[in-house]
C-alpha cells in the first residue's frame, strides 16, 4: 500500500490528573527527521517516543508535539515556588543592571516562567504511559490518513502510466506509416532534383533513415518500466525511491525517443512523455 509522506492527526485522552494531547504531521523529506516538541516533565520519553514512531514511519520530516493541561483544582489557591521565582527575579535585576534597563518585572509574564507554579502532585510513570497510549494511537490516525493520501498518489500515478502506455502504443503503430511518408518524400525529392539512384543504393537509404529511426527497443524499455512502476505500487513498505529511480528511467527513454524523431507526430509524442513522466516525479517525491 503507498503511504504519503504528507499527513496530519491529533488525538486527545482526558484523564483525571488532566487533557493529554498530541499532534502530529509531516511533509516530504528524503530521510527520516523526527522532531519532537514536549515539556520538560516528558523528556525521559523521548528515546521510547523516537522508537515508536521509527517502527510506523520511514520517511518524511515529521513534527510530534505532546500537550498537558492539568486538571482545574477548584478553588484551590495556586501554589507559587519561591525560590525558583525569586532566583528569576534576581537574575532579571542582574541583566537589567547590565543593560541599564529600567523596565520593571512583569507578575504575569513571571508566572508563565516553567516551573513557577507549582502543579498538583501526579503520578509521572503513569501519565508518562498513558503519554505513550495516546501517542500510539494519535499514530494509528497519522497512519491511516497517510494510507489515504497515497491512495490517491496511486491512483493518479496509474493513470498517468496507462497515458505512456497509450503513447507507447500510438507510436508503434504510426512508426511503419512514417517510414512509408518518408520514402515517398525521398522517392520525390530525387525526382525534383533528376537525381538518378539504383534500387539497390536507393535500399540502402532506406535502411539507414528506418535503423536511424527505430525506437522498437526503447519502447520495449519504456513499457517495462511502466509494468515495474505499477508493480511496485502494489507493494506494501517504503516504495518511493525506486520509483523516483524509475522516473529517471523513463526520462531517459523519453529524451532518447525525441532524438530518433524523424516526424513531428513522434516529437510531439516525446514531449507529451516527458510531461508526464514530470507530473509523476513530482507526485512521487511526496511517497514514503
């Protein structure tokens, strides 16, 4: 199944002690880049988060941010560290002396300052697993909508591979009635100028512009790869690489098939392939 490398998910767990939440999403990266945003009180997580996440995810640059918001304690009075607050305000006295600032402490903006207010005493090795419960199944949502997502990258590659396919196609059946256009055009062109060859020299001409202007082996190859792209889209893992390989591939051909043109029509089938091979390089760079 294609996975995209694009996606977004939040989940939240409403507890006693307070709302667990996490957020994740994604874009296109060539490597894996996990990037993890979570207080302080959560960090002993961090490896065990890493780990979960790299079993479910291979590529992308992904941000994962975990919330907490303890629960309302009533009427309770809140509950102020003072020496944590008092060695705040000491050292913004101490930076204001060195800038000659004169601008007084804020109270509020001091109680925002992490770990100045006091939080109701929690059990941290549980909140830390249901952290992990809810991470696990935030990745569930993650997943699925990267699963969607790729759905429809796929969908829209196979389309643009039946487009090449049809070309392909297109182009052997013209090659026959091209060349037939060609030897009459020299037939004539030798009658314009009253130039007289023998039939044998007159063969080798003709044999020369037909090796000249045979694309039957790169045609073979562009519809082999064809076959391998749909084939690797049918696959389950990480796909997006060897197609990007496979684009160059297909790439390649196309340009070789503009070179060997001898006729507008098959100029013009070269271009409408490297079209559409670009419309899929580009849709391909956001599949895992």
């Amino acid at each position: 199944m294609t996975l995209s490398m694009t996606a977004f998910a939040r989940h939240e767990m409403v507890l006693d002690s307070g709302v667990l939440s996490w957020e994740i999403r994604s874009v296109n990266h060539r490597y894996l880049e996990l990037s993890l945003r979570m207080d302080e009180s959560f960090r002993p997580l961090e490896i065990a988060v890493r780990k979960v996440m790299s079993a479910e995810i291979s590529r992308g640059k992904v941000e994962a941010i975990l919330r907490f918001q303890p629960a309302h304690q009533g009427e309770q009075a809140l509950e102020i560290d003072e020496k944590l607050a008092s060695a705040v305000v000491n050292a913004s006295r101490q930076l204001a002396a060195m800038t000659a600032a004169s601008t007084p402490i804020d109270p509020l903006k001091l109680l925002q300052w992490p770990g100045i207010l006091k939080q109701p005493d929690v059990d941290m090795a549980i909140l830390h697993e249901q952290a992990l419960q809810c991470l696990k199944q935030t990745l569930t949502d993650f997943i699925d909508t990267r699963r969607r997502e790729g759905a429809s990258l796929a969908v829209l590659l196979q389309q643009r591979c039946q487009d090449i396919g049809n070309i392909a196609r297109d182009v052997r059946q013209l090659l026959p009635e091209i060349l037939t256009r060609h030897h009459e055009k020299l037939l004539q062109r030798l009658q314009d100028l009253q130039v007289e060859l023998d039939s044998e020299r007159l063969a080798q001409e003709v044999a020369l512009l037909a090796q000249k202007s045979d694309v039957a082996e790169e045609l073979d190859r562009l519809e082999s790869h064809i076959s391998e792209v749909q084939n690797i889209l049918s696959r389950q893992g990480p796909v997006g690489r060897r197609l990007d390989f496979l684009m160059q591939e297909l790439n390649r051909e196309a340009n070789t098939l503009g070179s060997k043109s001898i006729d507008t029509a098959t100029t013009r089938y070269a271009v409408d392939l490297k079209v559409l091979i670009e419309q899929m390089r580009e849709q391909i760079q956001n599949i895992e």
